[in-house]
C-alpha cells in the first residue's frame, strides 16, 4: 500500500541497503569499452561479400582479393603479394590452413615452405596430392608469422567461401587450431577437434560439408612423434572420400 506522507527507516531502525547502482554503471561501461576496442569491420566484411559474389571462377577470385584493401594484413608490412590458392580447381578435397607464411609470401602459393612440403608429402602417401586445393583462412602474410586474428578471418570470410562454393569439394581438413576454430566457430583446442568429423556451413547455408582438423605441419615439423596422429585423421578422411556413395 502507497502512504501519503514518506517513512525515515533509518529513523525508524530499519537500515534499507543502497541498491547496486555503481556496479550496474561499471558494469556496462566495460562492456561498452570491450566493443569499441575490436576494430569495426563491418565496411570492409561488406566490401569483401560484394568482391566474392562476383568472381565467377578461382582466377576471377584471386584478382578480387588481391584487389581488396579490408584486410589490414594487406598493409602490415610482411607482405608483399595475396597469396590464394594452389592445386587442382575441381579439387575433391579442400586443405585450408591459417595463413601464408614469409615462404608463401615469396612464392605466390600456400604451403609452400617447410611445412607444406611436409604436407605435400603426407598428402601423396595418402593418394591425394592430385585431388586437393589448398588454400587458408587469410590471404595475406603477417608480420612474424603470427597466427591470423578472428577479425582478421572474418573479413576474408567470403572469400574463402567462395572460393568453396566454387570448387565443390567433397569435403574440408582444416590444419591447425586457427582455420578449426574460425570455421567451425568454436573455441576448443585443436587437440580436442581432430580426429573427429565436423559439420561446415556456409554462412547463408546453403552448403554444408564434413570436415577433418588436424594437427598443423608445422607443429609436426616440431615434434615429429605427432605425426601418427595426422595419419590417423587422414586415414579417417580417405576412408570417407573414397567411400563408394549410396544410391
Ligand atoms: N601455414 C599455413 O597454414 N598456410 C600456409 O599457406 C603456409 C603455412
């Protein structure tokens, strides 16, 4: 009931505790804070979906990245040119690793230092170095090899779809935690997705792909007992690949 005239509690014994209205404050403005540190990349996400759409093939798409300036990997002083793609346009596997290194930066090509020759090598043994397209999750080197950022992904997103949708593999091995964990939108460990398979969706999805993590080549380059482990995962992928489809 509503008096018309107010009460003093305090006068009165009783104590009201102060409602937490400081700590709601603060509360919110780190939220506020937090957002407005991630860089806004929604211009450039756009950009780049506009640039994707229009590629009608892999030599159209690599003229498109290397065309698109919403990266800021493009201007962060490692690289030197967009590096895209490598092996067979109708490629019934995709390999996408995190990025291209220094060697990849001087090359044109993924994979193509130490550790993609391993991968290649792995690859062939397992009978499908001529059936792979290779490619990663940004296109541009990063100063000190550093592994790309979810920012950084997320604005060559649509390129990397694209480049999906128009190769039509049958299915994706991610190598490495950083193209495992942008793809498949998660935040667990490399060590706990490989080996398992994994659904992909495109992000308007209308495609949807199976898809293998792995250990990165370079980790095995490092510790060479890891190796057994990447056989494991492509043994299960070939396993898959092969498979003779139902009717
Ligand atoms: N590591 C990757 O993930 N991609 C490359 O292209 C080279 C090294």
């Amino acid at each position: 009931m509503l008096l018309d005239a107010p009460i003093d509690r305090i006068a009165a014994g009783r104590i009201i505790p102060p409602r937490p209205v400081e700590k709601k404050v603060a509360a919110a403005s780190v939220v506020r804070s937090s957002q407005a540190a991630l860089p806004d990349i929604s211009q450039a996400l756009a950009q780049a979906r506009v640039l994707a759409a229009g590629a009608v093939n892999l030599e159209a798409l690599a003229a498109a990245i290397a065309s698109f300036d919403g990266c800021p990997l493009k201007f962060a002083g490692a690289a030197t040119q967009a590096v895209v793609y490598r092996g067979v346009p109708d490629a019934v596997l995709m390999v996408i690793g995190d990025g291209p290194g220094q060697d990849e930066d001087r090359q044109g090509q993924p994979f193509a230092g130490r550790a993609g020759q391993l991968l290649d090598k792995m690859l062939a043994a397992s009978g499908l170095a001529e059936r792979v397209l290779m490619t990663n999750t940004v296109f541009w080197s990063a100063p000190g090899d550093r592994p790309p950022t979810p920012q950084q992904q997320a604005v060559c997103a649509p390129f990397l779809e694209r480049a999906i949708a128009l190769v039509k593999p049958k299915m994706l091995l991610l190598v490495g935690g950083a193209p495992a964990q942008a793809l498949l939108k998660t935040e667990d460990g490399i060590l706990s997705l490989r080996g398992r398979w994994h659904a992909w969706r495109s992000a308007d999805g209308t495609i949807e792909l199976p898809a293998m993590p792995t250990l990165h080549p370079a980790f095995l380059l490092r510790q060479p007992a890891a190796k057994k482990r990447v056989w494991a995962d492509l043994l299960t992928l070939t396993e898959r690949l092969d498979r003779p489809e139902r009717p």
